[in-house]
C-alpha cells in the first residue's frame, strides 16, 4: 500500500498521489502506479525551481538598479552588485548597516516615516525619492520602491528596488535654474518653433508689450508690427535665421494700447544634436528711452547749428554794414 516517502524535496504523501488517480483507471491497467516516476517528477519540479532561483539570482545580479533587503530595523541584509557602480560602495561595507545613517538629514524625517508605516502593512507596496551618501561623500538621488516580505519566509526582509536618478534630477534643477533666471530677466525674451509661431514670452515681454502669455501663444510676432520696418528687412531677417545663422536689428514696434516702443533684437536658431533647427529664441531690449535721448541730442545739435549759423550770418551781416558805413 502506498504510504509516506521522504525524498530530497520533503515528504511525498504517496496515498494522496493514489487519490488522485481516476475510478476506472485503477481497475484498468494503471492499477499499480509507477512511484518511482512521480517521484521522478518531484525531483525534476525541485530542479526548475532550482533553475528559476539562478535565473532571478542573475537577472538582480545584472540589474541596473540597486536591490536591497532590509529587516525590520532597517538594517542592510543585501545590496546587489550595482550598488558599487551607482553609489561607491562594496556589497560587504553597507551589510549590517543600519540605511538611516546614510540618507540625507533633509531627506530623514520622511524615509523614516514610510518605512514605518510599511511595517504595519505587510504586502503594501510604497514609493519615495531620497538623497543617498555615497562612498565619494556626494549625494545620489534614488527614486526608490519597496514592499514588506517580513512575513515571506523565503525573503523575511523589506526589498526595494532603487534607480539612480542623479542626473535626471540635476538636469531638471539646471532647468529650474535657467526658467527662472529667463522669467526675472530684464529684457524680453520670445521663443517661436520654426513655423515662427510664439510657443513662450517671459514676464518682461508682458510687462513691455501689454499683451499676456496666453494672448500671444501661437501667434506670430508680427502681432507687435507696427508698420515703420520694410518687408524687405523682415524677409532679409527669416531667410538669415532659417539659414541657421543670428539676425541682429532694431525695430519700432506697437504695444497693445497701440503706443509706439523701439527695441534692440537678437534672433537666435537653436539646433538639435543633428544640427536641424527646432526653434527660435528671440532676445530683445527696450531702447525707447535710448531713442529719444538720440533725437533729443540730433534735435539740440540741429538747433545748435540754426542758432550758430543764424549767429554767423548776423555777424558777418554787421560786419559788412559797419564797413559799408565807414
């Protein structure tokens, strides 16, 4: 009779194997089943289960990412080799160590916060951003998800899976700080895409011209066109940028309350890694008050020439009237 047998993989309940097996293929020729070759199955499901743990020790192996473990303490049980590559470290420095001692003293307060919470719940999945101390003293920024496994008896830890996004980040700060240093600039900036349409205007544009962000996107900047600059020089100005080359001028354009106003332009191409023109950037400055110190200065200088031409004229006309008289 069937009973129980202790193999390699743990005990097989042979009666239960027996169970399993159909009425009438008992009474038929299956009646005696072949037990060596279940347990032959047994040991071929031990070996791809076998087979599944390498494959996963070589796909967390190979990965780009950083895979720890940590208990319920927040102590390092596993780092995975990337470790090394992203943050300086060799896998025997960090274990044992508790991750608190190197997360950002910024950054502290919240890790400590979700790390806590994900011990009251088991299986919940959570996601944070944290600044990391590398072996260099500098800083990594990992984008971090984890799940608490402390009730897996196959893991028995907190896994979470970390990506370095340091230069995402820094780019995205290097971003921050160009808008905001375009934003308070003190001239105008407009930059169109290549079919000239606005696609942005800073604040000094608004403040300038009076027309509003919303009011100008999409549209051409011939909406500032005054009428006092020639066709001529606007075609000679978009075959000059779309030729990849910078156009500088001046121009008397008309704000939205329909005042007059002059500024100073420097149109720029910016170019994509290939070289092809993606869009325009438009630098100008307000030179009215520049304007009307110049006509001011012709208009005086002028007058000065009236008035010494004038002063000569009389001079020259006494002189001939005392000598006349003489």
């Amino acid at each position: 009779m069937p009973g129980l047998y202790n193999s390699e993989i743990g005990t097989v309940n042979l009666d239960q194997i027996n169970n399993k097996i159909p009425a009438e293929k008992k009474n038929g020729h299956c009646d005696n089943i072949n037990y060596s070759r279940v347990l032959s199955i047994s040991e071929d499901i031990k070996d791809w289960h076998e087979l599944l743990d390498e494959r996963y020790k070589i796909l967390i192996e190979n990965s780009i990412d950083i895979i720890s473990i940590l208990d319920s303490k927040g102590s390092i049980l596993y780092y995975s080799p990337s470790t090394e590559e992203i943050l300086g470290y060799n896998q025997s420095e960090l274990i044992g160590n508790r991750i608190f001692d190197y997360i950002h003293h910024e950054d502290l307060q919240n890790i400590m916060q979700v790390f806590y919470a994900s011990l009251l719940n088991s299986g919940k999945k959570f996601s944070i951003e944290l600044r990391f101390l590398k072996a260099d003293g500098s800083y990594a920024y990992l984008e971090s998800s984890g799940v608490n496994l402390l009730d897996n008896p196959s893991i028995k830890g907190i896994i979470i899976n970390s990506r370095d996004i340091t230069k995402r980040k820094s780019d995205g700060l290097e971003n921050q700080r160009l808008k905001t240093a375009v934003e308070q600039s003190y001239e105008s900036i407009v930059i169109t895409d290549t079919n000239g349409d606005i696609q942005y205007v800073n604040r000094k544009f608004e403040q300038v011209t009076g027309f509003s962000k919303a009011e100008v996107f999409g549209k051409k900047p011939s909406i500032l066109k005054s009428g006092f600059t020639g066709d001529e020089e606007y075609k000679e100005l978009w075959e000059t940028i779309s030729s990849g080359k910078v156009w500088e001028g001046e121009f008397k354009n008309k704000k939205k309350d329909g005042t007059y106003y002059w500024e100073s332009a420097k149109i720029t191409p910016v170019k994509d890694e290939n070289g092809n023109i993606v869009s325009f950037i438009a630098i100008k400055g307000d030179i009215s008050e520049q304007k009307r110190r110049e006509d001011e200065l012709v208009k005086a200088l002028d007058e000065k020439e009236i008035h010494d031409t004038v002063t000569s004229n009389t001079s020259t006309l006494v002189t001939e009237s005392t000598a006349w008289t003489c």
